[in-house]
C-alpha cells in the first residue's frame, strides 16, 4: 500500500487505527515509517496510526 492506499483507509473507516508493520521490509520498502508518519500529519489522522513502540491495547 502506498500513501494515498492508506488515506482511502482512513477516509473510509476514519474512526479505525491503522497499524503499519513491515515498513522497511526490501519488498514492501514503497514508503518508509518516517513518510508514512509525516503523510499521516499533514493529512490529519496522525492520531490514527500509532509509532514504532507503542503499544496497542483494544
């Protein structure tokens, strides 16, 4: 999934967290975890996908 994958994500389910896992993987390497976050804040649902190391209780 590239970046704009993710925003149609978001925009479909707005209230669902999204997890980003095999970022930096060679064969998923299309978008780091450092742009896919800046992505995230500039197009406002950075508060949607937690960072590395966080932990995800639901």
């Amino acid at each position: 999934m590239g970046t704009q994958d993710v925003l149609s994500v978001h925009q479909a389910a707005p209230e669902a967290l999204l997890i980003g896992s095999h970022m930096e993987a060679v064969n998923h390497f299309a978008v780091s975890r450092a742009d896919l976050r800046a992505f995230a804040r500039a197009n406002g649902f950075a508060d949607k996908l937690p960072g590395d190391g966080e932990t995800v209780i639901v």
